[in-house]
C-alpha cells in the first residue's frame, strides 16, 4: 500500500518545468542586438551556430539578404562582451533606380530613397528605405489594402500617426498586389 501512496504521489507532483536550452537566451539577445545595430528586422538575421566558450557564449549570425556575417560574444547575464562583423552588410548606395523615389526631410531620417515592391506577404507590403545621408537600409511595411497612415518602421512600430511620414505610402502602394484599387488610384481614408 506504501508503495503504491508514493507512486500516486510522484505521479501527481507537477513535472520540473523544461529549461530553456543553454544559449539560447544570449543566440536571441545577438540577432536583435545584430538586427537593432544595422536597421533591420528580426527576421532579417539568422543565427547559424551557437556555443559555449568558457562562461560566455560565442553566436555567429549572418544577413542573408544583404550578405553580412559576424559573430557576438554574450555573457550568461545577457551583456554583450565582443560584437565583431566580419563582412559589413552591402548597403546600396549610387543612383536611383527604376522601383526607386526620393522623399526629402522625414523626421529622424532626413532625406530617403525608398525602393518599392520588396514583397508582399499575408496583408504586408514591404518597402526599404534608404537614408541619403549615411546609406542605411530600413525594412519597412505598408498595410496596402487598409487606410493610408497603415505604415510601420523596421521594427514593427506603427509610424502612421505621423503624416510627414506617410507621404511615401501612395507610391509604395501604387503597384502592390494587396491595394484594393487600380494601379495609380490613391487609398480612399
């Protein structure tokens, strides 16, 4: 009977909680550290190896779309200690192209050039914007199919309370698949 009580109680004491596995706290905390420095969105960055060396762990990352790599050295606290690029991402630079408009004086971005129809994903249309000034590329996205002020940064955020920021929407939307009206018709509000 005794044994059968420990059993019942074993069998019913809740389970030790799974642990996250070792390094993939400081894996995360590089690709937005990767993803923050370079203006790009999380999913922009890939981890393709991850280890322990001695108490830190050693993440290398790469930017498949803009062919940049390094590696990051993490604490087990999450502090960074070493972020090295080994191949600085192409940023695009030289004259405008045929996808391409440039819109002057957006508020923390200065003068931009924005390049249209990166793609269009679920209700996404992605564009990049690229500051003149230091040749930055930002992943942004309009909702193409909603109201005009649907424009988010590179981060996710919602930009669209901010008019002098939406300017760019009609020419991003102009030939997206998710507009709902005619090529060239602007986005009733």
């Amino acid at each position: 009977m005794l044994k059968h009580l420990v059993a019942t109680l074993l069998f019913l004491s809740p389970l030790p909680a799974l642990a996250i596995a070792p390094g993939v706290e400081q894996a995360n905390y590089c690709a937005n550290y990767t993803a923050d420095r370079f203006r790009l969105t999380i999913n922009d960055v890939s981890i393709t190896n991850f280890r322990q060396s001695g108490s830190n762990y050693r993440v290398s990352w790469t930017i498949p779309n803009y062919r940049g790599r390094g590696y990051c050295i993490v604490s087990k606290y999450n502090k960074m200690v070493q972020y090295r690029v080994e191949k600085e991402p192409q940023q695009h630079s030289g004259n405008q192209g045929p996808n391409e408009k440039r819109f002057n004086n957006l508020p923390g971005y200065g003068n931009v050039i924005v390049n249209r129809g990166q793609a269009a994903i679920g209700d996404k249309q992605y564009f990049l914007l690229r500051s003149v000034q230091n040749s930055r590329t930002y992943k942004w996205y309009a909702r193409c199919a909603n109201n005009s002020d649907q424009v988010y940064d590179h981060r996710g955020k919602y930009v669209g309370y901010n008019r002098a920021l939406t300017v760019m929407f009609p020419y991003v939307c102009e030939v997206s698949p998710l507009s709902q009206n005619r090529p060239g018709k602007p986005q009733p509000r």
